[in-house]
C-alpha cells in the first residue's frame, strides 16, 4: 500500500508570523497535534502541540506575542505520496514522528499522514491481529 492511498489531502497551514496563539486555536479548531509551516511550494517546519507547550507555555511567555516562525521545529522530514506504508512506519519511527508533511516529486506538500492513520490502516488489514482480537472478544464474552 502507498502513502497516497490513506493519506489527508486537506492541509491548514499556519503562517510563520502567525502568534502562536493562532496555531494553539487552529490546532483545536481542527483537532490536530500539529501544523505546517508555511504553504504548500514553502515549507518552512512544523509547530506542534509540544512547541507550544515546552517553548512558550513552560517560559511563561505571552502566546500573543511570540511568533510560530520562533517556535517551529525544522528541518522537516518528509515522504512522497509514492512512498511505501512500511518505509514511512520505518522514518517515522528511526525520526520519532507522529506526523508527516507528504510532498510530490516536486517538492509541494500534496498531503499529510500520521501514525493514527498507519496504526488504523495496518490494523484493518493484519488478519492475524484481527483473529487475535476476536479471540480475545469471544473470550471475553464467555467469560461474562
């Protein structure tokens, strides 16, 4: 299966002058972890919920003063919408990310993809792990 096939082709992204405060809304408006930076031929980084929590919140500093621009996490690791499930499980992993921006041949972020949504696929599709659950469901009733 391709990154292309399971991934969010809808992507906000926040200004890189935008005060943090914005990102912080915009991340609740969509329920989201985190944005990208810049516009789809820009990508200037990543805020995430943990960029506004340990370099704003835990200074103490005003969220309507501060800048996403001065918080963002770059560089950004990317994939092609072209790439394998496994080989962006395998990134994502050896990186420590729970997200990812999707990029074309180009460059141009096309899409964004997450763990949720590798764990969701690969767990529909695990017919051992399915087994494995209704098993344990079955038990479970049984044991009621």
């Amino acid at each position: 299966m391709l990154v292309s096939e399971l991934m969010t082709r809808e992507v906000e992204f926040i200004a890189p002058d935008a005060p943090v405060r914005e990102a912080a809304e915009l991340m609740g408006e969509l329920d989201v972890g985190a944005l990208p930076v810049g516009g789809p031929a820009e990508l200037r980084g990543i805020v995430t919920d943990r960029d506004l929590l340990y370099r704003v919140v835990a200074r103490g500093l005003d969220a309507g003063k501060v800048r996403v621009a001065e918080v963002l996490t770059s560089p950004v690791i990317t994939c092609r919408e072209g790439d394998s499930l496994q080989s962006v499980l395998d990134r994502m992993t050896a990186h420590h990310l729970r997200r990812m921006p999707v990029t074309d041949a180009g460059g141009r972020v096309v899409g964004w993809i997450t763990l949720a949504d590798l764990a969701r696929t690969l767990l529909l599709e695990s017919e051992p792990l399915q087994r494995a659950l209704a098993e344990l469901t079955e038990a479970a009733d049984q044991a009621r």
